[in-house]
C-alpha cells in the first residue's frame, strides 16, 4: 500500500524515516525537511518492503536511489526510485542469504548488508539504473561471547566502508569484535583482512570515524561505552586505545535503569560525539580532543521519546535527530555550536520509528 501527500512541502530538503512494519509502523516515511527550523513534515510513505529498519542513499542514472533492509527472518534487500514524492521499487526485492539484516552501506559498487541473526555480511551487486542483482558474497563470522542471552553465537549489527574507501569493517555485537575485510569491486567478493577484539561482555554495536579518519569510536550495547580506537587506513588495522562511559556515576546516572545504546554519531567538526540510549532515554554528549584520541563526557538530554534507536546529523550539521521506536516519533535538536548540548525543537509522530536519512 501506498499513501499520498499528507502535509505541505515546507522547504526544499527531505528525510526519509525507516519503520517497523510488524509493529504498526508505515514502512517507509518521507518527510519534508524546512531548513530554517529542521521541522518535519510528512509528504507520504509506502509499505513496499517490510520492515524497513535501515535505510542508505546511492545514485541511478535517474538521480538518488533509495536502499532498505528488510529485517525480517529471511531477510531481503530492496532499491527504491525516490525521484517521485513517494518510493518507488527498482527491480525485486533481493534475498540477502542472511536472517534479520539490521544495516546496509554502499562500497566499491555493491551493497553490503549486516545481517544480525546468522552473523555474516552480504555483498550484493548494484546494477546500472540502481536495482541490485544476487549476491556476490557472504562472509560469515565464527565465535561467541560471555552474555549468555545476546553472544550465543555472531551477531553482526552493522557494516560500513572506512572514509578512505579501502577497507569494509563490520561491528559483530556478539563476537565482542570488528572484522576488517577487503572487497573486490570486480567480483563483490568479501575477504577477511583482521579482526580486532574488543573487550569481553561490551557488545560492540556501531562504529563511527572521526572526520580526520584516524580514529574510530565504537559504541557498546550490552554496557554503555565507547571505545575509542586507532585506525590505520594503509594497513587496515583498528587499534583500541581507551573506553568512555556514555552514561554519568551516581545518582544522576540512574543505574537502576538497564541502558543499551544504539548509535553513535561525530560532528563534522570532529568536536563532539553522540550517542543514543535506550532505557535510559538520553542523548550523550561527549567532548573529543583536537586530534580525536579522547572523548570525554560532557552532559546527557532527554530524546524527545522512548527507545531511542537511531541519530542522524542533518546535511548541515547544525541539528541532530533521534527516531524513537517505541513512543513512535522522530524528535529533532538544535546544536549549541559552542557546547555541542542538543536543545529539543520539535517532534514528528512515527510509529515504530527506527532511522532517519536525509537526501
């Protein structure tokens, strides 16, 4: 089902907002964007893919191309035309030969996708109007952690290239570890290069470089922490050098709360550093240093909702988003430029919100 306009067009920016089908959410949501205020304004929403809980921009020979996970049990891939007020699939929706993909990124003309549940990342092949074609490769991780309940087994939770575009890593959350691989643009195949282990019980989840591209900052799930880390783009080595509570001791810190964060964010000024917390609810933020070595934490601010699942810088930096899952909304901030505190701006109903890109 597709649905059409719903709110004026304010401006000329727009933002697409994944969503969980199978909770109530509308699939795919594609929101006007005014630039002067960083409102939201919904334009229309399609439900061609289920369970589109992460999304990443390309290029066809149409414009912008539109790709989404389908986080289900045999999960899938799909491309979506966005020249139109609503997506619009390209092609067939892609088996990813995974269970439960949770994040996808471009890298060396294929999609790579994280698939959480049979802990392995797919390369599939982009065709030339943007459709994707098979899949070209899967690499699956081996190994397990100390959690009982979430590192039985692999768990890859998110992939992504590095900025220099020689290397794709992929954060593995029950394996408490990055994986490190090359992949042939001419054949999508996936190649492990090395592994850095990270310490046990900490359940990596997401990975964010620093503009500079020297150092990486890896946010834990199963305890809230960064691990901030040396990355060598010539070698393709990842180096952990220390790690920073996302939360604040004592009182203020609600420890009665069970925290799992879920996403890390850095300013493009490589001054500041986010992150989302579900349970406790709270956007962190930690201060780095010139050279992006230590982060260090400054405050925490309410998300806006509940279960904050994923951050977004909008294009300009200026304003910071949080799609909230289970209060169903995507709340927007306006970064003080001296501090890098988010202030709350406003709000956007979304049910079953789960990440938000912007074109």
């Amino acid at each position: 089902m597709t649905s059409g306009a719903t709110g004026g067009e304010v401006g000329t920016g727009r933002a697409f907002i994944g969503s969980f089908t199978s909770a109530g959410g509308r699939g795919i949501t594609v929101a006007a964007v005014d630039r002067e205020t960083g409102a939201l304004t919904v334009v229309g929403a399609t439900d061609a893919v289920p369970d589109p809980s992460y999304l990443a921009l390309g290029h066809g020979p149409g414009g912008r191309v539109l790709y989404a996970v389908s986080e289900t049990g045999r999960g899938a891939a799909a491309a979506l035309d966005i020249t139109g007020e609503v997506p619009e699939p390209i092609g067939g929706v892609r088996s990813v030969e995974g269970d439960g993909p949770t994040h996808l990124a471009l890298a060396g003309g294929h999609l790579l996708t994280a698939n959480y549940g049979s802990g392995s990342v797919t390369a599939l092949s982009v065709r030339a109007d943007g459709s994707l074609g098979a899949a070209t490769s899967v690499l699956r991780h081996e190994g397990s952690g100390p959690n009982a309940d979430r590192q039985q087994a692999p768990h890859a939770h998110q992939v992504l290239p590095d900025p220099a575009g020689n290397w794709v890593l992929s954060v593995d959350l029950g394996t408490d570890s990055i994986r490190i691989c090359a992949l042939d643009a001419a054949t999508g195949e996936l190649r492990l290069h090395g592994e850095t282990a990270l310490r046990p019980g900490t359940g990596p989840r997401h990975l964010a470089f620093h503009p500079a591209g020297g150092h990486a900052y890896v946010l834990n799930e199963l305890e809230p922490t960064v691990t901030v880390c040396v990355w060598d783009a010539t070698t393709g080595i990842l180096e952990p050098v220390g790690e920073t509570s996302v939360l604040p001791e004592g009182p203020a810190g609600d420890v009665a709360t069970v925290t799992y964060p879920s996403e890390v964010v850095v300013s493009q000024d490589g001054r500041f550093l986010w992150t989302a917390n579900r349970g406790h609810d709270s956007i962190s933020v930690l201060a780095l240093d010139a050279e992006g070595a230590k982060a260090s934490l400054v405050t925490t601010v309410g998300c806006g909702g509940h279960w904050p699942r994923d951050l977004a810088l909008d294009p300009t930096g200026r304003r910071l988003y949080a799609a909230n899952e289970r209060s169903g909304d995507v709340s927007w901030f306006t970064l003080d430029p001296v501090t890098g505190v988010p202030r709350h701006a406003g709000s956007l109903d979304v049910p079953a919100a789960s990440c938000v890109i912007f074109a």
